[in-house]
C-alpha cells in the first residue's frame, strides 16, 4: 500500500512537468511577454527600458529553457509567485481569499448530488421494467439533452427574478453565502441528473444480473436487501469511480458556475487570469488543478481497494 | 454556363463529397453481417427511426446552408437558406419584434415592420428563425468535423498503445495522461487563444480534450483483443504486426469506435454554447445556437421579456441533441445488444 | 408409503426470447420422498438446470415464466405462495447450490457475513449461535480454519473451497430439500469427487432430500437413490439408479449409457451420441429424440410417445415400451 503511493507520486512528477510544459508552450504561443508587459505597464506607451525592466523583474528576460526550469521548479516547491499583473500581488494570497467559495460550491454540489443521483438511480432499479422504470429513464434522456446555459438561465429567471427567493448571481461571506450557493449548487445538480442517474441505474442492472444475486435469492433474502445491500456496494465501485473524479472541482470549482454566477472563488480568478494573459497566475493555478486530479486519481484508487477487496494495490 | 460557374463557388463540393462519402459508408457496412444485423434492429426500432428523420432534417438544413452562389460576381456568396429568405422578402428589421408582431418591441417609439417574422426578430433586427436555421450547420460541422479529426487520431494512438505495450504504451498513457490532469474547459480556452477564433479552429480546440477518452477506450480494447486466441494464432502465423492491427483487431473494435463517437457527438454540440458563453465560441456573423442563447442572458432581464431569441435557439439545440441521444442509444442497443443499458 | 415431499406434475417452465417462446420445460412430472436424493440427468439445454429454478421460482424474469403445472412441497402448492410466502421457504426448506462457484459468491462480503446472513434471514439462529453455527457448519464442510474462513473474502478461497462455503450456507437453515445444480461441473475431476462423498455423506447425516441436476451419469450411481433422464424439456426416462444403469429403456438412456468409458468394453471405441439437443425455440415434432434416434419406427416421426409405466418405480416415454405389461415380461424381476 504505501509502496503503491509512493509509486504513483513519483509516476506523478512526470505528468506534472508534463502540464508544466504544455502551460509554457501554449502561453509562448499566445503572446509574447513584450506584449504582456505592454498591457500591464498601463497604457501609457511605455519606454523600451521601462519593457525591459518589466521583463527581468519577472523573469521574462532569461534563455526560454531557463524560464521553464526556473518556474517548474518554483511550482514544485509550491513557491507560487506573485501575479503578472500591475498589483503583483501573491498567487498563494489570492488562493487563500477565494478558495472558500469554490469550495463550499463543490462540496455542496457533490454531496447533493451524489445523494440525490444514488437515491433517484436506486428508486429506478428497484422497479425496474415499471412505467416509472420507463418514464424515469426517459426523463433522464430529457434532462440530458438540455444544455447547461438554458439550466443556469433559466434558474436565474425563475429562482431569481420571478419568485426573487434567491440572488440572480454573486457572493458574501459568511452564513449569508448559503443563500448565494444555493442556485449554482441547484443548477449543478440538475444539470448532471440525467447522465448520471442513467449511468447508475445501468451499473445496478448490471450487478443485477450477476450470479451472486440469485445465490442471495436462493438464501431467502428480499428485494430491498438484495438492492440496498448486495447490489448497492458492488454498484458503488464504479460509481465511486465515476464520482471521485469530480474531486478536482472541489479545489477548483466548477469554472463555469462560477463565472457564471459572478463568484469570487478560483475557477472566476483562473478565467479572469487567461483573459488578461497573467502567465504566473495561469501556469500556478493550472499547477495546482493538475496537482489535485492526480489526487484525485490516487484517491478514487484506494476508495476502489477499500470496497473491493479483490483490489490490490501494487 | 460560363456566368454560373464563376458565381458557384468550389466550396459546394466539400459538403456534397461529405454526404457522398458518408451514405456510401453506410451502405458498405450494411453487407457486414454485424451491421447488416443492426440496421435490422433499428429499422424495428420506432424511436430510433424518428429520431434519424429528425437529424436527417438538420442534416438537410445544414446542406441547404452550405451550398452557396453568389447573386452577382460583386456581391457576397449566399447560401440557398439566405437565399430562400430573402426571395420571400424576410429583410432585416431595425431592432427586437415579437413573433407574428407589426411593431417593434423595447424602442420608445415603436416602428412598424418591413416584413414578417414568424419567430421574430433579435436585437440587430435579424430574423430569428433564419438564425436558428443557420444555426444547424455550425452544431453539425462542431460534431462531424472534431469526430472526424479525433478518431483517427485516437483509434490509431490507442492501437498502438494497447498492441505494443511498454515503452509506447507508457509515452501514449502519458500524453493523455498529462492532457487529462488539465482542467478541460482551460485546454480548449488555450488552444483558442492560441489558434485564433473560427469554426475549424473551435473544432480542433474541442478535439483536443475530446480524443482522451475515446483513446483510452480503444487502447483498453485493443488490450482486450491482443491476447484473444485469434490474434495469438495470426502472430504465430508470422503475420506482420501492421497486418493484423489492420485486419484482425481494427475490424473488432469498430463497433464500439462507432458507437462511443455517436455517443460523443451530442456532447460536442452542447459545448459550443458553453464556449459561446466565454466568448470564445463561434465568431459572430456565423448561426450559432450559443451566441444566441448567450446573448439572450441579458434579454430576460429586460421588460417587456424577450423570450422568443431563447426559446428559438434552445429548442433546435433541445431536439437536436435528443435526437442524437435517442439515436445513439439505440444504436448502441442494436450493434451489441450485450451492452444494453435495460 | 410415505407421502411424497416433493411432487411436481406437468410443469411447463417457458421463455420469451427474440427466437420465439422458448419451452425449454415442458410437462416435467417427478416426485421425491424425504431422505431421497435424486438426479436429474441430461445434455446441455434439455431443461434441467431450470427445473431446478422453477421449483426456487428463480427463472430469471421477465423473459421466463412458468407456463402451468404444479409443485407440490410438503402438500402445498409452491405456485399458490406469493412472492414473500416463496421467499420464506427459499433458504429454509429449500436450498440451492449453483454450478459457479466462482461467481455465486457475493464479491465484496465475508463468507462470514453471507453464511450467517442465510441464517439472520430466517431468524432460526441469531447473534453468537449463528456465528458458533456457521464456525461448525464450515468445520462439517471440511475447510480447514474455520475462523479464518469466516473473516475471508471469496476471491481468496479456491473454486472446491467456495462450492464448500455454498453448501454451508445452503446449509445454514437445516433445508428439508436441496437442489444442486451441476454443482461439480467447474470444479477440477478430483475436487469433484471430494465435493459428491461430502454432499451424499450430508445428505445421509441429516436426512434432507436432494435433488442433483448433472450431465455426468457417471457421476450419479455414487450418489442418487433414482434418476430421471430429461431430453429436449420432457423427462424421457425414470428409474431407481441400479436399474437405470443396468438395463436402461430409452434409446437416449442407452445412448448416453453406452457413451460411458466402461471396464467391460475396454478396448473398443466409446460410442458417440450424433446430434446436438434441438434448440428450445423448435422441439422437433412426434418425439422429440427422433432424429438422433437408432431403433426409430414410422410412429415416431408424427407422434410424441406418452410417459408409460415400467413397474412401480420405472417410467419411460417412448413408442417401444407402448404399455406396462407387455415389457414387464421381458424385465427380470427385481
């Protein structure tokens, strides 16, 4: 077991020098730090010496392979840097203000979400062949098909500005920010309730089938035991799977909901960071991303082993 | 004739040559016993058949738009969509008119109206049922065009991966590795940025992200099929390495190729509004369902409510993607009732 | 004579497949007394694995049903229970060992906590005594440390020891009835032995009755006090088993009988069997063996045979055995 952890951290350097890069290459070739100094000295056409000092305070004068090392390095050691931007103020500062909002958001979203999907996926297979069986699964496909905006939209009208039981968008801190939450967590759920209520049903059906269902059976146990015991831990092996990925968005948020909704939390800094081009904002925030989907991975892997015990990890 | 071709320009052919291909590739794969089976299935399959008329309509309507010739060797080339509208007089208006409305809706003073719109006009006074038709082409371009440029892509790394293992196992599960660990939505952000906005570059932009999965999946696949007792007697027949990826394991995994990318194409069309959403989606002046929803965020808030814009676009993209949907199920039920989701 | 404890008349077990209904039981009739153990002996697809479910009322639904007929257990009518009524038997009064034991086993459980959950179903034993229960009943299964089986997962036992562990949980309630379905069909030829002594050896110490599902004749005459032959959803021949093996009636018995490798005819080629069992979808008509058949007449062809009565214990469904007396005088006596 910890053999096992200690390999996948070490797999994982690569892939973090690996993201590292992709982040350089992409920001070289998007602008170059001329330009990003030009933005950031205002615009009051800055002299050619004012460009360059900008450049070496930042470390944009250096050979290229020597940026690269320089800040790869930085990232590893978790020294983040300060921000490109005029203000130059630390990414670690800014990650300390708004990594509640994104988190409270995803908790939020992902217990509920998890609780309801299961529940509702349950509901479903228990009468399976049924009328509700059918219309369940077909509304599924419904809700599917509906795009993300029209939910986010259409919360906000309705919530928001026909029944005003809720903020259109934004964020306070504190108790208050329940009542902030409370759309953009409702709007994450509904808008993967479809997918993953169907995709939970089959892992359940699929277990139903299974011959370890009929031995059960054959024992006298009851229906609700066979679902609620004997199927439901086996379904929650790729269930977990499927759901412990979303673990990354825990510390990112959903980048999405949060621009949407105009909350101030690490997906909104990060969007805001690649618009303004803030190179050192972008490649710590993308660091960290990465760094907690491999997280991620490693966690869903030993969840995995705690479930099944055929799973060993080596 | 010589008027005519100047004014039809060469452009027509890349969409005729796509139905061409793609009708002849349905009609091959229809004497494989496998396929020729599942076409039986779905042809019993009402809901399947319904949804297909359906994508066959946007289908047609995205055609339609793709065809275009020029009204005079000055002018702009239109296509036969633009043209229909404007042979029945549907011009522009000057701002926001309800359906079926004489005036115009959220000015002071409200004008009286050029022609008629049956789905009103948005804010430039467009048409909107003319937008929403436009908008087919971009959805089946953003689908078709990156399923186009990520299968091969995928099919090809994934077969490698899984039939050589080691060393090129190892440097595919990397690249995909490290492009997975990048938050999805920041990649496609990037890849924009840098290729510059416009249709072709949103769909290699999408690609980019979308090919993970699908790699992984032929690659587990291939690992599948590499130890079956068929491809272990081909290579103790001394059969080339090349030979029996292309012969023995291609042919296998196909099917599930297929299905994953029908499977697929749904979710690319809902992307494009999310990228219109953050301004990196389609550039204006082309349909798009995003755009419109997009702009119609801020229409709501308005009063009198402009609903119409929304409800528009949202709807085409609603049957559209669950048609898709529909399709691909079952589909997926009619090539391996095995994986059969009941 | 004792009444029967098992009893099942005309039972006719079908399922709705794309090919069409399916028949794949059709008019089984058999009865068992208590303390019999008996086998059920045929190919592949003639039925008999879904004899076995229809009486647990386990055929998988939607697809199958149970056509008509009845089972008789202990003078009720199985069929009249509802499902609770059903289930309050399943694992009580009777029980049933499956042909997987390597998937029969619920993965992500102890054997521990699946022994003990047949038992904690039924309430017959509860808490320590069916912990102390389950710790005997794998002792009596001969596995070696009981109490570290308990705390086990399936995957780390082998094949023999899970098919063990299903007949302890089988077990568990103490069943009156025990249905074993190809229960060393997977395992390896000399497990298979060890795994036929326990269960005849169980089936003696507690006096339960058994029903064993095979398509292994060889391995019945250890075992099973009569045997009933099935072919193509019909039982084609009944016996008590040192009857049957010794002067077997039906062309099938003697097909299937002669195909055995035997000391007698050491030397000579074993006899194959030609033809495969028809597809459930399509019995052929007249009788149903008729064109695997070597003593075939014209009747045959056009007329299913009815099941005729060979002396007090033996039946059989075939036009050469039209009435009871006429083969009666050519039988020895027993």
């Amino acid at each position: 077991m910890i053999g096992y952890l200690i390999r996948r951290l070490l797999y994982s350097i690569p892939i973090l020098i690996g993201v590292c890069f992709l982040t350089f290459v992409l920001f070289y070739m998007t602008a170059s730090p001329t330009e990003i100094a030009r933005r950031n000295l205002s615009a009051k056409n800055p002299t050619a010496q004012q460009i360059k000092d900008w450049e070496h305070q930042h470390g944009y004068d250096k050979p290229k392979w020597q940026q690269f090392v320089d800040t790869t390095e930085g990232l590893f050691l978790l020294r983040l840097g300060r921000s490109d931007s005029v203000k130059g103020e630390r990414v670690m500062t800014r990650i300390k203000e708004s990594w509640f909002p994104s988190f409270e958001i995803a908790l939020l979203s992902f217990t509920a979400a998890i609780t309801i999907n299961l529940s509702l996926a349950l509901v479903v297979a228990y009468f399976r062949g049924t009328y509700l069986d059918i219309y369940g699964t077909s509304l599924c496909v419904f809700m599917m098909s509906v795009t993300y905006l029209v939910y986010i939209i259409g919360g906000q009208f309705v919530f928001g500005r026909l029944l005003k039981l809720t903020p259109v968008a934004g964020f306070l801190p504190g108790w208050e920010s329940l009542r902030f939450a409370f759309l953009p967590v409702v709007v994450a759920v509904i808008s993967g309730m479809g997918a993953s209520v169907r995709q939970f049903r089959t892992f359940m059906l699929d277990e139903m089938n299974q011959d370890y269902v009929r031995t059960a059976r054959a024992k006298g146990v009851s229906e609700a035991q066979v679902l609620f015991k004997h199927v439901l831990k086996n379904a929650a092996i790729p269930v977990l799977t499927t759901s412990v990925q979303a673990i990354p968005g825990l510390f990112l948020g959903s980048i999405l909901l949060e621009s949407f909704f105009n909350i101030p939390g690490l997906g909104n800094y990060l969007v805001d960071a690649i618009n303004s081009q803030d190179f050192a904002v972008v490649r710590a925030m993308v660091f960290i991303g990465a760094l907690v989907t491999i997280f991620g991975y490693i966690l869903t892997d030993i969840s995995y082993a705690l479930v099944d015990k055929r799973v060993r990890l080596e | 004739m010589q008027a005519f071709t100047s004014l039809f320009t060469i452009s027509n052919l890349v969409p005729i040559v796509a139905i061409v291909v793609v009708l002849a590739g349905i009609r091959r794969a229809g004497r494989q016993p496998l396929w020729a089976e599942a076409y039986r299935r779905l042809g019993r399959n009402r809901a399947a058949i319904f949804s297909l008329v359906i994508i066959g309509v946007y289908c047609f309507v995205a055609t339609l738009d793709s065809i275009t010739w020029k009204s005079n060797a000055l002018a702009q080339p239109e296509s036969v969509i633009t043209h229909l509208f404007n042979a029945m007089h549907v011009e522009a208006e000057r701002t926001y008119s309800a359906p079926f409305a004489k005036m115009t809706t959220g000015e002071p003073h409200p004008h009286p109206l050029k022609g008629w719109h049956v789905l009103g006009t948005d804010g430039s006074g467009n048409d909107v049922l003319l937008e929403t038709l436009r908008g087919c082409r971009t959805s089946i371009i953003i689908g078709g065009f990156t399923s186009l440029l990520i299968t091969p892509v995928a099919v090809l790394l994934g077969m490698l991966a899984g039939y050589f293992g080691h060393r090129v196992d190892d440097l595919i599960q990397y690249l995909y590795t490290t492009l997975g660990s990048v938050p999805g939505i920041l990649l496609n952000i990037a890849f924009l940025l840098v290729l510059g906005p416009g249709l072709v570059n949103l769909c290699f932009a999408l690609g980019i992200t979308s090919w993970v999965d699908l790699c992984r999946l032929v690659r587990g696949e291939t690992l599948k099929h590499r130890d079956r007792e068929y491809v272990r007697a081909a290579r103790a027949l001394g059969v080339r390495d090349i030979r029996i990826l292309v012969t023995h394991i291609l042919p296998n995994i196909l099917p599930v190729v297929i299905i994953t990318v029908t499977l697929n194409f749904s979710s690319l069309v809902l992307s494009e509004t999310i990228l219109s959403y953050l301004g990196i989606g389609v550039p204006a002046g082309t349909g798009s369902w995003g755009n419109m929803i997009d702009a119609a965020r801020l229409e709501l808030a308005r009063d009198p409510i402009i609903w119409w814009n929304l409800t528009a676009a949202s709807t085409a993209l609603f049957i559209l993607v669950l048609a898709l949907n529909v399709f691909s199920d079952a589909l997926r039920d009619a090539v391996d009732p095995r994986l059969r989701s009941s | 004579m004792n009444p029967p404890l098992l009893e099942v008349n005309s039972l006719r077990t079908y399922f709705n497949t794309p090919a069409g209904l399916s028949r794949a039981v059709d008019g089984v009739s058999f009865a068992l007394l208590p303390g019999e153990t008996m086998a059920i002996v045929g190919e592949s697809g003639s039925g008999k694995s879904i004899t076995a479910l229809s009486i647990m009322q386990l055929v998988p639904e939607p697809a199958g049903f149970i056509e008509s007929g009845t089972i008789q257990f202990n003078g009720k009518d199985l069929l009249d229970l509802t499902w609770e009524q059903m289930r309050s038997i399943r694992g009580r009064q009777i029980s049933m060992i499956f042909q997987e034991p390597m998937t029969s086993l619920n993965p992500v459980f102890t054997i521990g906590f699946q022994i003990r959950e047949a038992m904690l179903t039924h309430g017959k034993y509860r808490g320590d005594a069916a912990t102390a229960r389950a710790h005997s009943l794998l002792e009596r299964v001969g596995m070696n440390s009981p109490d570290k089986v308990l705390r086990q997962y399936p995957h780390e036992l082998s094949g023999g020891m899970r098919q063990r562990v299903m007949i302890a949980i089988a077990l568990a309630n103490e069943p009156q009835l025990l249905l074993a379905d190809e229960p060393t069909t997977a395992l390896d030829v000399t497990i298979q032995a060890q795994i036929l002594t326990l269960l005849r050896d169980l089936q003696r110490d507690t006096g339960m009755s058994m029903l064993l599902i095979t398509h292994d004749l060889g391995i019945v005459s250890q075992v099973a006090d009569k045997v009933a032959v099935m072919y193509a959803g019909q039982i084609v021949e009944q016996a008590p088993t040192r009857d049957l093996l010794s002067n077997p009636h039906h062309p099938y018995t003697q097909g299937l009988i002669a195909s055995l490798p035997s000391r007698s005819r050491r030397g000579n080629a074993l006899f194959t069997l030609e033809g495969v069992v028809p597809p459930p979808t399509r019995w052929p008509g007249g009788c149903r063996f008729h064109d695997r058949c070597s003593k075939r007449m014209e009747i045959c062809n056009t007329q299913m045979p009815s099941t005729t009565s060979q002396g007090e214990y033996r039946s059989v469904r075939c036009h050469l055995y039209p009435s009871a007396e006429a083969v009666t005088s050519q039988e020895p006596t027993r």
